[in-house]
C-alpha cells in the first residue's frame, strides 16, 4: 500500500489544545526521511516532525519511534542536553486523520555545519557521545528491536540497475559500473558482523550536525532521536567523528577526527573491537541508505513525486559516499592507530 503525506495543522492544533496557529507553518529543510515544520501558536513555539507515512506503514516503525523517544527522555534525565517529543496522554504520538506527528519545543539554538565546526565543537561531542554510551538504558532492552547483528546482506544491485535502465534513471548506469564494489562491500559487511557480533548498545545512531543545536553557552543540544536503537559503539564512534571532522566534503581533517576519538576516550568511553572490521562495518549504513534511496526512486516507497525526486537525487550522492570511505579506510587505520 503506497501512500502521501495528510497534513493539517489546524486539526492538529484542535485536537491537542495547542492554540490557534499565529501564522502559517514554515518547512525547515534538511532531514531527508520525515518532514520538519515550525509552527507558532497562540499559546507556544513548536517543532513539529511529520513523520513519513509510507514508513509508518512499516511493522516495526511506531514501536522503534517510541522506544527512541524513551531513550531520548532518559538520556535527559541522565543530564544529557537532549529534547525528547512532548507526550500527549503519555504518548509522544500526535495522530490526525491517519498522519502522525511527533512535536518538540522550539529551541533557538543553531546547527553548525561540519567545516565549521572548531576543535571545541568536535571534543564536546566525544565527551556527549561517551555519555550516552554510559548511560543506562536497560529498562529499554526488551523493547527496542534488537535487530540480528549477523543478517546477511544479499541486495539485489543488478537488479535494481535494470530497472532502472527501462526507466531511464540517471543513477542506472554508475550503478551499473559500481556493480563489482557494491557486491564485494557487501562481503566485508558481512564478515565483519561475524566479529563484532554481540557487542551492542543503546545510542542515538545519527548523531550528524544537523541533529546538534548549540546554545550560546557551546553547549550542544542533542535533537532528532528517532533512529535511536542498538548499534556497535566503536562503530558509532567512527561514524560520529566522520560526521564532525567534515568527511563528507572530501576534505577530512585528522586533526578533529582524532580529537574526537580522544575526548570519547577520556570520558569514559570504550573501544575494544579491532578497528578494521569496525570500519569494514561501516559500509552497512551507507549500503542500506543506497537500498532505501533506489527504492525511493523507483517509487517503491510511495507515490510522492517528490519523496522519488529526493530519491533519485540521493543514489549518485551515495555511490559516490561508498568510494569515498572506501578510499578512507586505510588511512583511518592508520590514524586510529595513533590514538591507542
């Protein structure tokens, strides 16, 4: 079953008593999975996120979105700045006429992109990401689905290549030539979860710029919990410092990527799993994000023309995101060597 977005904000506003709208609500970009709304009212200023229906349909979606959320509140009450969703009748899910919401407090902080970010920014988050990887969160271990750390992945690549050639897609032929890397990526995933099999833990699994608002302080305000989950936390580690010493750009700069490792180190944070299937690892959410991305292109995640245009713009993105931590790999080895 495909299905759209069914926004109302008025309802919305109705059936929660959060007052009449002040103005109409204003889209804020950047997230590429739900959509994020600023809405006034009489009464409050809110971030409202509307959660993406076709992953609602999911049979795993609402219980995962709920327990992130726990988790989020949990965290804060263990002195981490994070913003869990505001709970209506205990729950964080606002429903109208079959949409779901998730709504926050308005914070006026701000994000600060990756090459902006100074040695400061990139040592607060190891001392945050080792906080969250010492918190406590056991009282969630039975609700947060505990994915099998050993799948296989077997993706059908050369598959979706075809297709998209009879759609004349223009991520069909790259894909096509990146058919032998793609597979072999995959190999590397899967030996590598033979080895860190079991060692999991709760954490928030997207912790990117644009999840962080800083206050005036230089405090950083974790937001945007929802993928929060189980997941290796060396694997995290490296995903996080990626994230801050500006990977993406093509332009890593080792000096934060270090940092960042080292802060964790000093605040309590572990690593014990050997460093080359840790990054081997790596490859897995990139692979899933290039699965997800075809998917939305080929519109098999929903009619939305736009949700396919977002799709199709993320494919090229992405296989070029894969050669590029491919090519990082030996070098990161080379860097967290130096850090022991």
């Amino acid at each position: 079953m495909l299905t759209n977005y069914k926004l109302n904000f008025e309802k919305l506003c109705a059936t929660y008593n959060l007052g009449s709208l002040s103005s109409a609500p204003e889209q804020i970009f950047g997230g590429f999975l739900h959509r994020m709304y600023r809405m006034a009212t009489e009464h409050a200023e809110y971030a409202v996120k509307a959660l993406n229906p076709q992953i609602m349909l999911r049979d795993t979606a609402m219980n995962n979105i709920v327990t992130a959320e726990k988790a989020a509140g949990i965290a804060r009450r263990s002195r981490i700045n994070a913003i869990p969703a505001l709970l209506h009748g205990g729950s964080c899910m606002h429903e109208v006429d079959g949409q779901y919401y998730l709504l926050f407090p308005w914070v006026q902080g701000r994000s600060i992109p990756a090459g902006a970010a100074g040695l400061g920014h990139c040592i607060a988050m190891g001392e945050v990401l080792a906080a969250i990887h010492t918190t406590d969160f056991t009282c969630l271990h039975e609700e947060a689905c505990k994915e099998d750390e050993a799948e296989i992945l077997q993706t059908d690549w050369a598959g979706y290549a075809v297709k998209g050639q009879t759609m004349d897609l223009p991520w069909s032929g790259p894909l096509r030539d990146s058919l032998d890397k793609l597979y072999r990526y995959e190999g590397l995933v899967n030996a590598s979860a033979q080895v860190l099999h079991g060692n999991s833990i709760i954490s928030h699994r997207d912790l990117d710029p644009k999840n962080v608002l800083w206050e005036d302080n230089a405090q950083p305000v974790i937001i945007d919990w929802e993928a929060a989950g189980w997941i290796n936390p060396a694997q995290e580690l490296i995903e996080v410092a990626l994230y801050w010493s500006d990977f993406e750009s093509g332009y890593i700069r080792k000096e934060a990527f270090c940092a960042l490792i080292g802060a964790y180190r000093n605040h309590g944070g572990k690593t014990g799993d050997p460093w080359a299937e840790v990054l081997n690892s790596g490859f897995q959410g990139r692979l899933g994000w290039l699965d997800y991305s075809i998917r939305r292109s080929l519109g098999l995640e929903g009619p939305d023309e736009g949700e396919r245009e977002l799709g199709t713009s993320q494919v090229l993105h992405t296989l070029q995101a894969l050669k590029d931590y491919d090519d990082f790999i030996p070098a990161g080895l080379e860097w967290l060597a130096g850090t022991e």
